[in-house]
C-alpha cells in the first residue's frame, strides 16, 4: 500500500498581512505571500531581487504617507480629546525612546531603556522633512538620542557605556494644567521645573531605569492617585519584525482585525472606564478629526467583551481621509488608565505586555528557524530599510 | 550567502562608496532616476538579470566583458550571479579609479568573491583584453551601455573573429528608430525593464 506523503499545512488567508497597506498584486504582498507559504511548507522559495527593489520604493512611500498624516492627525485629535475640540493650551509633548546601553564588547550592560525628552509645548515645528532619514519620525528619534548621547557622555561613560543601540520610540501628549496639578510641574524659584524622569513612570514601562537612574515603578495607588489623561502617537519602527512574526502565525489572515493595522498608530489614555467607553464609541462609527474623515474598517471592542486575561481595550482600524493627504490606515487604540497601568507597566498584572513576548511553541519557533535559514528575516529588512540607529558614546577628553 | 543579499549588499557598498568617492571629487557619472536613461541604474541592471538566467538567456560562464564598464556596477551583478571571470574596461581613469575602490571594498567585505578584473583601456583594441589576461576570442558575453561608434566597431570585431554562440548584451532605450547598429549581429532576446524605462537587446553569433 502507498503511504500518502506528508502534506504540510499552508494556512489558505483570504487576506494578505499588508493588505490595509498594498493590494494584493503589488510586491510587498507578493513576497510576503511567498514568504509564509514557504516557511509552512517548510521549502526556501526563492525570492525575486526585482520585486524587494519595488517593494522598497513603496513601502517608503507608504512610510511618507504616514509620516506625513501623524503630526497633523495627532495635533487635531489632542485638541478633540484633551481640548474638548478646542485648541489646547500648553499641550507638552514628550518623548520617550527606547534604547539598550552596550559596553566595550557589545554586550547589554542595561537593555529597554527609556530615555525621555521633553520637547515643549510647540514641538510642531520639528516635523518638517526626513532630512535623509526613512520618516519624520526616525529623524526625531536620531536627532533627540545624539543630544541625549551629547548631553549625558560623561556620566554613561563612568557607567561603561560605549554605545547606545535606539530600539523604538514614541510621542506623549499631556496638559500642562495636569502636570501641575499632579505635582510633576514644580514651581522653583519661580520658574517651572518639569520632574521628567517621574513622569516618565507614569506614562509608559520604564523597566526600572530611566535615562541614568534606577526609578521605582508607581504601585496601583500612587499610580492611580497621580497618573493624568494623555495620547500618544506614533509610526512603528519595527514593522518588519511584528510582519516577521505574523507571517509565521499559525492562524490565518481572515479580515482587516488580523493583518497589520498599526504601522501608524494614536492611543487615547482617559482617566475613566466610562471616558474609555465614551471615546471608543465615539470613534466606533465613521466620524471627523476636524479635516480628517474616519472611516472605520475594524473594530475589536475589548470593553464589551474583555479578552479572557481581563484586558479591555478599544483597537480600532480607521482609513483617514483629507484633501491635503493622500488616505491611510491608522490605528486608534482607547484604554482607561488602570487598563494602561495594567498592560504596560505593572508586571504583576495577567496582561502585562512583557509577558506575552516570552511564550512560543515549538513550532513556532521551528518556524522563526526557518526564517533565518531562509534569510527571509534580512529580507525582510531589506524591504523595509530597518537601519539601525546607533550612537557611540564620546571618550571624556 | 544568498545571492539577493549579496546583490543589496552591493546596492548598500555603491551607495556609501558613491558619496565618499564624489565627495573626494571623484565622479561616477550621472545617477538621475527622474526618467532619463543611464547605465548604472540598479533598477533596470538586475530585473534584467534575474529575467535572462531563469530564462536560460545567459548561463553564468565566462569570460564577460563590460565594454566600457564605467563604474562597474554590471561586473558585480555578473559575480553575483556566477559568472567568472569579468572584466571591466574603461576609458576613463576617474570612473576606474571609483570602479577599483568600490569592487575593492566588496571584495573585502565578503560581497564579491569571484573574479572581477578591472583595466583601463579601449575595448575595440587587443591591448585591453591583454592588459586584462583575456583573448578577444575567449570572450562568451560581451555586456555594453550604448555609444554607438565604439558599438559597431566593437560588434564588428565579434562577426568577424567571435566563435559561434558568442553574445552581446546592449543596454539603452530602444525602438522601432533608434536600435543598435550591431553589424549583423543577430537579435535573440529584447527586455524591457518594468518600468519600461530601459531595454536590454541581446545578439548571438
């Protein structure tokens, strides 16, 4: 009797993992495609040099787009949630850039950390041209690291850093109105002083270190007692490593609420349950961010149905329309501040998001094998022009 | 190392060399992609590339010359692909003094591993395949980016004294007007890149 061969399984997507981004017939869905197919099928498919030459050129001109849409975007919908549609005043945006410091032989010596910058209350002016950088985006997050690097030499070097190796970053918006009144804005011979490094733990996983000090993480009630609303926006930098593990998942691409939907993204961090509830309803349907028409393709309603960890959260996939921008796809995600805490920073909570990134299965991980044997991950790299930012630490002279 | 990164590795090293060389005043010729043809254009060099071996229109051999190889981006893409050896020849010695120091960093770098030889010279003349270790007759595929008089001569030299089979890439923008003057060279294969920008006629002997 035959034995019939082993047929692998090869998940039969009805949508392609870019496709919110690229249609179907363009390059980058092409590859991608490819890609999956022959991991599943466990057989290296050879992938054509011509067509990452083509999907280079558009997934820079898609980063442009979305480069181009974030700063106004995010402006209109800081003055829509925090201003109550009107313009705010003292709006402070900070930003936060996610680094490892690397020491003589290139080894950790402190990974994941949060390196804040406070840039004002009119950092608008900042967002013009990519000045050789992929994205608006990467060039703020060059520029504000060398200064950092510049600015703190001596006391990394006294730590043995020789390197700074930036790894994400991201945008804070908050009232200045709060910040006083939260205690993070001090009045010291009367000038206002800003205690950044606090803040900081209250907006996002500090790891325990930030910028040059070890720093406590607030417990839920001190959290509670000073964390203030806020947005947040920003363009992925590690897109291709979060396209990386998708291609690679085992579930296939059914909708727009399982391929990639946040390569643009804004977050809306309300005080309340019910101010979440309020603001993910309000984005539910399709809406305008002053010149900007909504229009929603996905929404995954945490809030009524918490994900079984208890995580409730508001992940909504819009198409954005303006007559001064080409559209795009951005995604709006809306959390109450417990739900934040919970999520990003407390390490005890079952959703904490450090905990997600260990877990993977065996054939998950012969899967991630097969991408780098296959060399899909450097392609992929390729594709997306992922250059490392790296800072050299300057010898004390 | 797989051959297309291999092929973005020399993307990368032509990109970093261009700005140092040029900075230094050194030239590599005109790069302008704003819809004008050149020679160097990566995007219309290795469509070609992949379209010509997976259609058995060249098989990596040797030996290859660029005729006029400028700053021998084409040599490159012919080691990558396993042809061997390549020579370059070239008139100007700016644009070999930019080829030999970007194929050196390659070379280097572990990019290109193969055979790249690299002289100054008149391609329609002996001495330049002398100079380079290679027979006028030895020679399996002769690449070129258009200039029509050296062209015809050099056309001429492959009906006269080339053994059958020998081969001559032409890269330009070509139509039904304007197409190489081959001296009776015969046509086999035309590509035209995806941009429809550039043309690659390919003649046998």
């Amino acid at each position: 009797m035959h034995k019939m061969p082993d047929m692998p399984y090869v998940p039969n997507d009805s949508m392609n993992i870019m496709g919110l981004y690229f249609p179907q017939s363009s390059a980058t869905p092409r590859i991608l495609s490819q890609m999956r197919k022959a991991i599943f099928a466990g057989q290296k498919a050879d992938i054509s040099a011509s067509e990452v030459l083509e999907s280079q050129k558009e997934i820079a001109e898609m980063r442009k787009t979305i480069d181009g849409v974030t700063p106004e975007f995010s402006q209109h919908l800081n003055n829509t949630v925090l201003g109550d549609g009107n313009k705010v005043d003292s709006l402070r945006t900070i930003f936060l850039t996610y680094a490892d410091y690397l020491g003589p032989d290139r080894e950790v010596i402190r990974g994941d950390v949060v390196i804040p910058r406070d840039l004002g209350t009119h950092p608008w002016s900042m967002y013009r041209g990519e000045q050789g950088y992929d994205s608006v985006d990467t060039k703020i997050t060059a520029e504000e690291s060398q200064q950092y690097v510049r600015e703190n030499g001596g006391a990394l070097r006294d730590m043995g850093i020789e390197n700074v190796f930036i790894k994400t970053s991201s945008f804070f918006y908050v009232r200045d109105e709060d910040l006083r009144k939260q205690g993070f804005i001090n009045s010291v011979n009367s000038e206002d002083v800003l205690d950044l490094d606090t803040l900081v733990t209250y907006l996002a996983d500090s790891h325990g270190f930030v910028g040059l000090q070890e720093m406590q993480k607030p417990t839920e009630e001190e959290y509670m007692r000073r964390a203030m609303p806020f947005n947040a926006s920003r363009q992925k930098q590690t897109v291709e490593q979060k396209v990386g593990r998708k291609i690679r998942q085992y579930r296939s691409f059914r909708n727009d609420g399982d391929v990639i939907s946040d390569w643009g993204a804004n977050r809306i961090v309300p005080l309340t349950e019910d101010n979440a509830i309020y603001w993910g309803t309000q984005f539910r349907g399709n809406t305008t961010v002053c010149k900007f028409a909504t229009e929603v393709l996905h929404v995954d309603d945490y809030y009524t149905n918490p994900k079984p960890n208890g995580f409730k959260n508001y992940n909504t996939t819009m198409l954005i329309t303006s007559p001064r921008h080409k559209s795009t796809i951005r995604e709006l995600q809306v959390r109450d501040l417990l739900q934040h805490f919970n999520s990003e920073i407390n390490e005890k909570s079952p959703y904490y998001h450090g905990k997600f990134r260990e877990r993977q299965g065996e054939s998950s991980k012969k899967r991630q094998r097969l991408m780098e044997e296959f060399e899909y991950d450097d392609i992929l790299k390729l594709m997306f022009d992922a250059r490392e930012l790296e800072f050299p630490v300057t010898p004390k002279k | 190392m797989d051959k297309l990164i291999r092929l973005f590795g020399i993307i990368e090293t032509y990109g970093i060399s261009r700005a140092k060389l040029e900075s230094r005043g050194i030239g590599f010729g005109p790069t302008e992609e704003n819809g004008f043809w050149t020679t160097s254009q990566w995007k219309h060099i290795i469509p070609f590339f992949e379209w010509a071996v997976k259609n058995d229109v060249i098989y990596p051999s040797g030996p290859v010359v660029d005729a006029g190889s400028g700053t021998g981006e084409p040599s490159t893409v012919f080691d990558a692909y396993g042809f061997s050896p390549v020579v370059n020849i070239e008139l100007s010695g700016e644009l070999i003094e930019a080829a030999n120091e970007t194929i050196g960093t390659l070379v280097s770098g572990g990019i290109v591993d193969g055979d790249i030889r690299t002289v100054q010279g008149d391609f329609t003349q002996d001495a330049a395949y002398e100079a380079a270790g290679v027979a006028f007759t030895d020679v399996m595929y002769f690449y070129h980016g258009i200039n029509q008089e050296p062209l015809k001569t050099l056309a001429e030299r492959i009906k006269e004294e080339s053994p059958e089979g020998t081969k001559l890439i032409v890269h330009g923008m070509f139509d039904d007007i304007f197409s190489p003057d081959v001296g009776g060279l015969t046509l086999e294969h035309k590509f035209r890149t995806p941009d429809l920008m550039a043309d690659f006629y390919v003649y046998g002997k």
